[in-house]
C-alpha cells in the first residue's frame, strides 16, 4: 500500500470517529434541554471544553499560535464554537431532533462550499447546482414538515445559520490544524472564545439557575466533553491529513446516526417524510461533494 493511500485511509477513519461524536449532539441535546437553559448549554459546554483546553494546552506546553493565527483562530472559534453550539441549542427548544438532524444534512455540502471559497477554487456549474439543489431540499423538506408548504420555522432558520458557522469554522479549522495541529487548533479556539462563554453561561445562570435532573447533567457533559472537546481531536486530524474535500463525504453518515439515535435515545417517531427528506438532503450534498472531487 503506497504512503499516499495509508494517508488517505487514515484521514477518512480519523474523520469518522469524529462524526461519530458528533452525530450524538443534536439528540443528547435534545436530553440536556430538560431543565437546563438553551443558552446555558450552547456556552456552558464551551466553558467545560475550554477549562480542559487550558489544561491540555499548559501540560503539555503547546506552541502559541503566531499573528494571523490568531485571527483565523477567531474563525473557528465563531463557528464551532459559538455560532453552531448556541444556534442548535436555541432551534432545538421546539424541532424535533430526527427533523433537526435532516436539515443539519447539508453540513457536507456546506463545508465543501466553504473550502472552494477559501481555497480560491472556481469549481464546475454541476457542484453549485448540487449544493444549491441540497438547500432547496432541506428548506422543503422544513416547510413541509410545519404543516405544507409554510414559511419555514424560525428553528429552522437558526439551523440554517448553525450549518453555515460550523461549515466555515470546519473548512478553516482544517486548514489551520495543517499549521498548528488537530488538537492544538481546536484548543486554542476555545481559549479565544472562553471570555466571551464565560460571560454568557453567567448570564444563563442569572437569568435561569440550571435545575436539572442527573440524566441532563450526563448529557450536558458529553456535550462539553466530546462534542465540544475530543470530537473535534478526530475530526480537525482527518481534515488535516485530508484531502478535506473526501474526509468531508463523511459527514453525509452523521444524519442518519442522528436520527437512529434519536429514534433510540428519545423514542422519536420516524416517518417516512424524515426517512425522504433525509435521502434527498444526503443524496444532493454527495453530489456535490463528489463532483468537486472529481474536478480535482
């Protein structure tokens, strides 16, 4: 086996462990939500990770990031951080996290979209007209959902937006992580980001002291310590080995773990228009992904 395909394997296994973290986020935060405060989970998991950042950062004496470093860490850090974390945990007060996780489907072709603009690609008219037809689909697919075609929900929205943060912070963090490295990017970014959770789980706590069961607790840290943490070991090490365009067709899995998870986990109800809606979003987010590879 040549060097070059030992490298891709070992990129595309490091992806999936690390969408096999996430994919555990949308219905465990469905779980945390009971009883603890949307905003308190979105920043008070950051918090966590952050803390445990630090401790990984000093002990094994990581080196500090260089200038412009620092802004791009501030990229990642307003994506996976802050944006996709408060956003999903705001949307999912009132979706369901099956119907979530479908809209959450265009991750793939998002983060491939993200990485052609940053990478100063200029890709064929077939990837945009995939990308864009993956969109279509999941706004469908959300309007149909809320009872025939309805202006989409305002859940829906904030999962929109939440696909965007986390496509620009997962296409930049891949990148970034070829300089400072997988875990080391991901830890930083949480640093950079740590004043501003810290704030706002303050302000959660003031606003609605959590009062939760032990099954949130549990929830909430997973939350803080695998999605938001070790996760991202895996997943910003596939990135980087990469290529990122082929480790990304690995998150077309994540929406489907999300929902047998939630049909597990939270007894949800799975219909066929979850079933359809999903195929489509996944199927049109594949193509679009695969067409860029092919370009390449």
């Amino acid at each position: 086996m040549t060097p070059a395909r030992v490298l891709s394997r070992s990129g595309l296994g490091w992806g999936f462990l690390g969408v096999l973290a996430f994919s555990f986020t949308v219905p465990v935060t469905k779980v945390a939500l009971v009883g603890l405060s949307p905003l308190f989970i979105g920043s008070g998991r950051a918090v966590v990770a952050a803390l445990l950042a630090a401790i990984t950062l000093a002990t094994l004496r990581a080196r500090r990031p260089t200038g412009v470093q620092w802004a791009r860490l501030a990229i990642v850090a307003g994506g996976v951080v802050v944006g996709f974390p408060l956003l999903t945990s705001f949307a999912l007060t009132t979706a369901p996290a099956g119907h979530s996780a479908v809209v959450i489907g265009l991750l793939p072709a998002a983060t491939a979209v993200a990485a052609v603009l940053r990478g100063g690609e200029r890709p064929t008219r077939r990837f945009w007209i995939f990308a864009g037809s993956g969109a279509v689909a999941a706004m469908v697919f959300a309007s149909v959902q809320h009872g025939g075609l309805a202006p989409m929900a305002w859940s829906d929205l904030l999962l929109l937006g939440a696909v965007v943060a986390a496509a620009i912070g997962y296409a930049e963090g891949g990148l970034l992580a070829r300089e400072l490295g997988s875990w080391q990017t991901i830890s930083w970014a949480l640093v950079v980001a740590a004043p501003l959770m810290v704030a706002l789980t303050a302000l959660s706590v003031v606003q609605q002291p959590p009062t939760a069961a032990i099954g949130s607790w549990l929830a909430f840290g997973y939350l803080g310590v695998v999605s938001m943490f070790l996760g991202f070991f895996a997943w910003y090490r596939g990135l980087a080995i990469g290529p990122i365009a082929r480790v990304s067709q690995i998150q077309l899995v994540q929406p489907v773990l999300s929902i047998v998870w939630a049909t597990l986990i939270l007894r949800e109800r799975l219909d066929w228009a979850t079933v359809l809606g999903g195929l489509a979003v996944i199927l049109c987010a594949g193509l679009a992904v695969r067409t860029r590879l092919d370009r390449k």
